[in-house]
C-alpha cells in the first residue's frame, strides 16, 4: 500500500502565537466579582453551616450553655421519644397546623368573591391584610383579652344568644381551637391576595369557551380555576407547614406555661423552656435536630407528590 506523507512547505510562514494581555481592568472586575461571591458564601458558612454544625455537635452533650460540654453521644436523643411532654408537644403542633386547609378555603373563598368586582373591593383587601402586617405579640395580647373568660369580648358576644362562652384559654378542650382561630384570622389577609392575584391572571378567553360548551359555575371551578391556583396553592401549604412548625410567640404570650396540661405547647416552645428555662442546651439542641429533619422529610414529601401532580387544564 502507498503511503502518502504530507510535507510543510519551506516557504509557508509559521503563524505568531498571539498572547492576550489581561488588562488591569480586567483584573479589577474578576477581583471585584470575587468579593460580590464572597460575600453571600460567609455569610452562609457563617449563619447557617456553623451553627447548623454546631447544633449537632452540641446535641450529642450534655450542655447547659455556661460549663463546658460533656460528650453524652445519644443519650438526648432517647431520652427525647421517651418524653411524655415532647410527645404532647409534637401533637399539638400537628394538630394545630388543621388551620392550613380550613384557612386556605376561606381564603379562596374571599379571593372570589373579592373578584366579582363588588363594591369596596380595594377596602376589603386593606382590612383582611391589617392583621398580616400586625405585630404578632400585639395582636397575642389582643385575642388573649378577647378570650378571656370573664371579660372577654368573644364570651360578650356569645352572651347575646344566651350561649356561657368558657374560658378558652384555661380549658383542655377549647386552648387549641382557639389558637387556630387566630392563627387562621392572622394569615387569611395574605393568602387571600395570592388567590385573588392568580385567579386574575386566568385569562377570561378559558371561562368564555366553558360557557359555550354549556359548563355552569362549579364546573367552571373544578376545570378552570381550581388547576390554575394548584401552584399558589402548593406554595402555601409548604410554608404554612413550616411556619406552623415553628409556632411560638403566641403560645408564649396567651399561655406562657404551656396551656392546661401542656395542652398548648408546641415543640418550639417546649424547646425553648428546655434551653432557657431549664438550661438544657444538649437536649434543647437534639429537639432542634429532630423537628429540623421532620419539616425537611414533610417538605420533600410534597415536592416529590407535586413533580407528580400536573397544573394544566383538563
């Protein structure tokens, strides 16, 4: 077989290798980027890794937060599910969190009646939304004189149908309840306003072409609204889990001892009374970790169910 060898021509002039000079600017842009990037990766490593970290650490001692820390490696961890009062804490904080889906129906409820055009529209949606941008340790001590049992206004007001309101606040039975009402009066104003604001981004062209094929009202909600607000929809159930979760200021402040039988505490305030009040800090840490890998389970759960779920119109 012939081989063919291709030869360089002598008389073709080799290329000039071209080097690139960075300019000084050049070099003041990729340094100033560098200390934009900085910035958000501190402040990360410093306020969420380490004391993430440092929580963890600490959970496996026994700390009171002045002494130095004694490594106990599990031991809070059991002592935790076998603790009758993180048990009833851990209830009462899931019970509480029935307020997300009767809150959310109100909600959207309110968003359309909002948006039939009624009038008074825009002095609506300012009352609803005074509560959200309330202070909540005001509006605690508000709803904490409104139910109290002698005096209370929602006790004067059930007065006048000859119904003996009780002392909501001070009873097992009615302690949770009332909780949930003014939690739900507190954040319906905000979630009103994200209903409303997609029902309104529904184009009308899909209402129009029900009406023509005859659909009445109802189908008109379960075809055409109901899937175009599923995403506001999935938005606040994940952060009405996890601010529910997190539930404190207001038990402290209406019932600053827990309830009647630790029948109001959530697992916030009763980390707080172990860290604080009891100076626990190992064990207030280790309740930390748990409820942390709890909301994280319940949120990824719902992520996974909504990669499943589709928001398109049938």
């Amino acid at each position: 077989m012939n081989t063919m060898t291709k030869k360089q021509n002598p008389n073709q002039a080799e290329k000039p290798v071209v080097t690139i000079q960075k300019s000084q600017l050049y070099k003041h842009e990729r340094r100033a980027g560098y200390l934009f990037v900085a910035a958000p990766i501190i402040g990360l490593l410093l306020f969420t890794l380490y004391p993430v970290l440092f929580a963890i650490y600490s959970s496996l001692t026994s700390w009171n937060g002045i002494s130095d820390m004694k490594f106990i490696g599990l031991s809070n961890y059991v002592d935790l599910f076998s603790d009758t009062y993180f048990r009833k804490s851990l209830f009462n904080t899931i019970y509480m969190m029935l307020g997300i889906p009767l809150g959310l129906v109100l909600a959207l409820l309110l968003a359309m009646a909002l948006n039939r055009g009624i009038p008074g529209t825009t002095a609506f949606r300012v009352i609803y939304y005074v509560p959200v941008i309330s202070s909540l340790a005001a509006i605690s001590i508000l709803w904490q004189w409104a139910y109290n049992g002698d005096y209370g206004l929602v006790n004067q007001f059930l007065g006048i149908f000859g119904i003996e309101g009780p002392n909501w606040l001070a009873n097992t039975g009615t302690v949770k309840p009332a909780l949930i009402i003014m939690a739900v009066w507190k954040g319906l104003g905000f979630s009103m306003l994200l209903y409303l604001a997609a029902i309104q981004s529904v184009p009308k062209t899909y209402y129009e072409a029900a009406e023509l094929d005859g659909a009445n009202g109802f189908q008109r909600f379960i075809n055409i609204t109901w899937p175009m607000v599923k995403p506001v929809t999935f938005f606040m159930v994940v952060t009405g889990i996890i601010g529910g979760a997190q539930m404190f200021t207001e038990i402290n402040i209406m019932t600053p001892t827990g309830g009647p039988e630790y029948s109001s505490a959530t697992v916030v305030f009763y980390i707080w009374q172990k860290a604080f009040n009891n100076l626990q800090m190992g064990y207030a840490a280790a309740t930390s970790i748990v409820l942390g890998l709890m909301i994280f389970t319940v949120t990824l759960i719902q992520f996974k169910m909504n990669d499943k779920s589709t928001f398109e119109i049938d």
